[in-house]
C-alpha cells in the first residue's frame, strides 16, 4: 500500500525552500499550519484599505512601535502568514534577525473582501492557537470592525463588532484611536 499522506513543512523548512530558491521571494503564498497556500488575489478597495490603514497607523504611533504590513511573522503552529497590518513591539535588532513572532505582537490586522471566510476561520484559529492578544478583520463586504480578542486554544472568546464611523482604541494605545471612516474605500457600484 502507498502512504499518501503529506508530511506538513516546518517553518525552517519553508525558510530553507526560500533561501535555495525553490520559492521565490515575492511569491504570493503563506505558510499556514505546515501547507504553502497562494494568496488570494487583492482588488483596488482591499489595497486602498491597506493602504489607508498602515498610513493611519505609522502617523499615529510614530516610533512608539513598529508598524508593518504585507510582511511575514512567524507562528509556532508551522505558519508564517504575511498580514496586511501588524503593530509590533520594538526590538533592538529592528525584526534584522527574525520576523516578529506572537511574543512580539500587539495587534494583527487582515482586510477582508474574497477571503473573509478563510480570515474568520483558517487565520483565526491560528493566530488565536499562537496566543496573538488581539486580531481584527477590516469586513469590506459588510463595512465593519470585527474585533477578536481572548484566545483560548484555537479560538477567541470575545468578538466586537464596530460599524464606521466610530473610533477605536488601539491595544496597548489607550491613548490612540483610529478612526474607522477614514479607513473604508467607497463600495464600487
């Protein structure tokens, strides 16, 4: 009988794949609980969002944390997903040395539009599996905030649900708000 399982990768060997250039840096693919997944495609309001987010955010916070996004961070569940915002702690070596990992991380961020079903479920159950404090999805489809937060083995305990066009604070920011009418792009007729 032949064994067709397949063996999941670890996180050192989807670095070693990248690093012998079986997957090419640029890729549109994330490490997700050991499988290479391609990464959903992004339409003008998912990236205009992005993109008024990350802005929002760096203005906001300034050197007070590091603002990230589309970039990789590193989960001990074999995933290494590229969010499209992270805020993360300071380090001294600048993420030089190692992609932020959950002790690292404040807030995870994904926009969502084709992939909400994918972020609610797959993305949620490993960022909360990583312990990551606080996760939201920017909801395109249904214009809103969800708010994840109190993860218990694979899941958060606690969803918030914030329509435009409130303020919310950011964690570990009492200080910050960021205002959610700024951040969704017009919905396209």
């Amino acid at each position: 009988m032949i064994n067709t399982q397949v063996r999941p990768l670890t996180t050192n060997d989807y670095h070693r794949m990248i690093e012998t250039g079986i997957i090419h840096e640029g890729e549109h693919i994330e490490l997700i609980s050991g499988q290479v997944l391609n990464m959903v495609a992004k339409g003008t309001r998912h990236t205009l969002c992005t993109r008024r987010l990350f802005k929002q955010l760096l203005n906001l916070i300034g050197d007070r944390s590091d603002v990230q996004s589309q970039d990789p961070i590193t989960l001990p569940n074999n995933s290494e997903p590229e969010p499209d915002v992270i805020i993360a702690r300071l380090r001294s070596d600048n993420y030089a040395n190692s992609h932020p990992a959950p002790a690292d991380i404040i807030l995870v961020i994904e926009v969502a539009d084709s992939s909400l079903d994918f972020d609610r479920s797959t993305k949620s159950q490993i960022y909360a599996a990583a312990e990551i404090s606080e996760y939201w999805i920017v909801n395109l489809i249904d214009s809103r905030l969800e708010i994840y937060s109190q993860p218990q083995g694979s899941i958060y305990t606690n969803t918030q649900i914030v329509l435009p066009p409130r303020l919310v604070n950011l964690p570990h920011f009492s200080d910050i708000a960021i205002d959610l009418a700024t951040i969704f792009p017009p919905k396209i007729a």
